[in-house]
C-alpha cells in the first residue's frame, strides 16, 4: 500500500447533540447516507460500572458529537445502526459493538471493522495512530484517550479530540478496501465483520469472581476462599465509591494478603502491603475477609473448575502438527497473521473430526464460509494424506 499524504490535519466543525429532540432530527437526516463511520469514549478507568460517554459519528457531510449521559432516550439512533443500507465503519470495533448493546440495546449492521482489514492485508501495526501515520499522514494526538470522559462539561481540547476520530476512517475505509479487493479478500473480511457484529458484553453475576483473578487456578481451595472473600469486600468497596475495583487495592495487593493471611490490623500494617490510606480506610475490612474466608467450611469450599482435556484419537496430534506446518506457510505466503486462516482451536475441532469433503468440512464448528472456499481443498488435502510417512512441506503436499 502506498502512502498517501494528506494536507488538511485541521478539525472540521462539529455539533454537539445532547437532547432528545436533536437526536431524532440528526438521526432521521444520518439514516440517508450510504456510509458513516463511527467511534466511541467510555469511562472504564474511573467508575465502578463502565459506560458510554460519548459516540462520535461522521460522514461526507456531517460531524457529530452525541452525549449519552444527557441524553435519557438512546433509542432515535438505534435505527440508524440496524439499518443494512448503511455502512458502518468502525476501527477495533469489538468493545464498542458489546458496549453499545449492553449501554442501549443497540445493535450494528452492515459493519466494516479497518483494524481487521489491516490484520487481513499483514499491517504489523493495526491501532488507528499508527495506521492514520503510515497510510495517510495524519498524525493523531491520543494523550486524552484514558482520561474521563464522564466529566462534565468536557474541555473543548477534549471534544477537539473526539471529534478527530471518527472523521479520516471513511477514506481509511475506501483505501483498504481498494487493497482487499485487489488481494481477493474483501469477502473474507465481510464474513468477519458479521460475525463481529453479534458479540456482546459477557454477563457474569452468577459466577465466582476468583474465576477473572489471574492465577486463582494455582491456589489450593482454602486460599481460593479468601481470594473470593477479599474480591468481594472490594467489589463491594469499589461499587459503594463509585470507582473501578484495581484503584481500591490491587490485584498484586490482594495476592499479598493471600500469602500473609493477616488476622488483626497489626499485622496487616507491619507487613505494608496496603498504603497508609488504604489501610486507615478498607483495613478492618479487609482483615475481617481474611478470617471470613478462613472460617469457610471444609465442605463449602471452592473448587477452581478444570476441563478435562479430551480423549483424542491417536491420529489427531500428528494431524494438529501437519495442519499447523500447511497453515504456516501459507500465512507466510499471503502475509497474514496465522491464526486468521486457522486458529488453534479451530484445527483442533478439525484435526478432531477429521472432514475428507467439502460438505464434511462445512460442518466444522466455527469454520467460516471464507475459510472453505479460500482454503478447504488444501485442509482436505493435509488431512488425506496424514496416513503417509512422508516428510510435508506445507506447499506441495508430501515429499
């Protein structure tokens, strides 16, 4: 791909949409165009419960700033993003496909994601700064990127910023999508972004919290207590302060405590795990979710759950490995990252069942269409010849 330079950094104007009144009328004209691109601030880093901010939506004619904490009906907009005519351009869309959804209900058609189309074209570098920099000359100021956008008023530095991102993916998109197509890819990325289209936000409530803390599976069962003890007393914590749980104590804090299992509030000062306010305000809580956890029933204990790996027929390692040596290569001769051709749990289920057709492979849970099409002869091909003793290069079939 050629760098193409552009002149015009400068923001152009753009409106701010904070009512409900202003929403249904930006959201009637927007529901005209062919395409729109769209991006997203959200307070993650500074409040218990993380929500959207603020949605920026751009387009040839129009630049928009719309506040979802002033606005208390969100569902003008919700028409324009399940409308299939209009294309919605978004760059590392994940997050802010789940986030509108569980914020609004909202749900995305039509999707065109340019951070995974530059993973389909090989780009090394996929953030939008560093993209904007190589393939249009932009240069993206992202210092208010983790500040907190639930404050209000914003800053008009802050709004400048917003109103930025949104506004080069168009171009960005059409570039991109210039290269797929001449790569033969464009169909690959399309089936990708459907796909991306239907993730949402993971709803947990139910489960341990031990099951999110890294490194709970290590821990033996009594310790797996206290951990669930103190994860609580800090959810509990952060969610009555209105502030994310890792800025009450740490998680490192936490693994602390486990190892010292401090019992008065001496002990837990001398052992200066916690700061000195961090002491004065959780540490009688914290020491009582220590003996908490201490006090748990033999028979009430937590158990981390483990999978048990399956039974794999004797073929299936030797299968996995040829699978691996063919989808290497072939990375290597489209210049892409390996795993968006096959991933490892993908040649597993594979390698498992084992497709000698084409109708075969299609049954493969979780294969894409693009995937049969582009490379199923080849999958098939492997898996044929697995039997012989031959020695596979991954190009030419056995040697």
């Amino acid at each position: 791909m050629n760098k193409k330079k552009q002149a015009d950094h400068q923001v152009p104007d753009y409106k701010i949409i904070d009512s409900c009144e202003h929403l249904a009328d930006f959201a009637e004209t927007i529901n005209r165009e062919k395409v729109i691109a769209v991006d997203m601030e959200a307070d993650s880093m500074f409040h218990f419960k993380e929500k959207v901010c603020l949605i920026q939506i751009a387009s040839k004619k129009t630049n928009v700033l719309i506040d979802p904490l002033k606005i208390k009906d969100m569902s003008h907009i919700a028409p324009v993003f399940a409308n299939p005519g209009i294309k919605k351009i978004f760059h590392g869309a994940d997050y802010d496909i789940r986030s509108l959804h569980r914020d609004f209900g909202i749900e995305v058609k039509n999707l065109m994601d340019t951070q995974l189309i530059c993973r389909f074209l090989g780009c090394r570098e996929t953030g939008l700064e560093a993209v904007l920099q190589k393939l249009l000359n932009i240069t993206l100021d992202k210092k208010y990127q983790r500040k907190d956008w639930s404050q209000r008023p914003l800053p008009d530095e802050m709004l400048e910023y917003a109103a930025k991102d949104a506004i080069y993916l168009i171009p960005l998109a059409k570039m991109l999508e210039k290269e797929l197509k001449a790569r033969h890819r464009l169909s690959w990325v399309r089936e990708e972004c459907s796909a991306l289209s239907k993730v949402r936000a993971a709803s947990n409530e139910d489960e341990p919290l031990f099951l999110k803390f890294k490194g709970a599976g290590r821990l033996s069962p009594r310790n797996l207590a206290v951990l669930e003890s103190l994860l609580k007393v800090r959810r509990t914590i952060a969610e009555k302060k209105d502030r994310p749980p890792f800025k009450i104590f740490s998680n490192s804090a936490i693994s602390s405590i486990i190892n010292v299992k401090p019992l008065t509030l001496k002990q837990l000062r001398a052992d200066n795990i916690l700061s000195l306010r961090q002491f004065n305000m959780f540490g009688a809580e914290v020491v009582k979710a220590v003996k908490d956890g201490l006090k748990t029933p033999e028979n009430h204990l937590p158990v981390y759950p483990r999978r048990k790996a399956p039974v794999m027929p004797p073929k299936v390692p030797e299968r996995m490995k040829r699978l691996k040596v063919w989808r290497d290569n072939m990375a290597d001769d489209l210049v892409m990252d390996p795993a968006l051709i096959c991933n490892k749990a993908l040649m597993t289920s594979i390698a498992i069942k084992n497709p000698l057709t084409i109708k075969a492979l299609k049954d493969v849970e979780d294969i894409k269409k693009w995937q049969v099409e582009a490379f199923g002869k080849d999958i098939i091909n492997v898996l044929k010849n697995t039997k012989d003793t031959g020695d596979f290069n991954g190009k030419q079939g056995y040697i």
